[in-house]
C-alpha cells in the first residue's frame, strides 16, 4: 500500500489537540470540502515505521466495524514529519472527564457505558483481537449523556 503526500491545512482546520501518547499525538479537525469533525492520529516519521503505521491504519479500517469502536475513515497520507490517518472523533472528549472524583458516575451513565464496551470487546475477542490498553481516558463520547461511547487506541 502506498500513501500520498498532503498538506494538512490545505484539507483540514485543525481545531485542537485531543490527546497525546509515546505514539504521538490526536488532533481534532474540519474537513474543509465537506465541514465533517474528525481526528487526526499523527504518527512522527522519525520513530514510526511505514509498517507499523499502515498496520494500526489498517487494522482500525478494516477491523473496527462495532459501532462502539472508532474506525478509520479511509483518509491516510503523509507530511514531511508524520504519517496521518484520519478516524471518528468523541466530539464530548473521553470518559475519564466526566468521572467524578470521589464520587464516580451514575449508575445508569455506567451501565451505558458498560454495555457498549462489552459489544465492543466481544466484537474484537471474535475477530481474535485483545484491547491492551482498557481505561477511561480510550472511551470516547458521542454526546454528553455517554448513550453512545466508542472505543479506541488500539495501539
């Protein structure tokens, strides 16, 4: 498989950073034809492999088709310092931000949540896959009520 080179303000408006990690780092952004929000998971040249990028890349596109997983959106290239793709973004930031301190969450917040990482992880377990890395801070929101969370960095 072979990537195209891009510049990423020419596509994107990037609006914020949404994470970052010893992979690199999240960023939130604007398609600018098509106006959709969506993430941009920047991996830097320097300490990715072209392998290894285009095996997370691949493996959240084709793998991560539970609607409680955050997939890939078929856009990948490159820049002179990173390899990109870009996937579904939490719009309302992850669950560890709304897990309150001492006091937890609700109850009936929690059983959302618990419910949708159980599909989400049967899903991946029937297709031969762990989740390695399991915590709030990889549970993205879809709306504020967590009625719909997505699992992510499978890194």
């Amino acid at each position: 498989q072979s990537l195209s080179s891009m510049d990423t303000s020419e596509h994107f408006q990037v609006l914020k950073l949404l994470g970052q990690g010893s992979y690199g780092r999240v960023m939130l952004a604007l398609h600018r034809k098509k106006g959709t929000p969506m993430a941009l998971k920047c991996f830097p040249r320097e300490s990715t492999s072209l392998y290894s990028f285009l095996k997370e890349y691949n493996f959240s596109l084709s793998f991560c088709t539970h609607p409680s997983l955050t997939s890939a959106l078929g856009i990948a290239y490159f820049t002179p310092s990173h390899y990109i793709f870009a996937q579904q973004a939490g719009l309302y930031g992850d669950l560890y931000e709304v897990i309150l301190p001492e006091v937890g969450l609700e109850e009936d917040r929690c059983q959302r949540v618990v419910s949708q990482l159980c599909g989400a992880l049967s899903h991946l377990h029937s297709l031969g896959f762990v989740h390695r890395d399991l915590k709030p801070e990889n549970v993205f929101l879809c709306d504020a009520a967590c009625r719909w969370v997505k699992l992510g960095d499978y890194g």
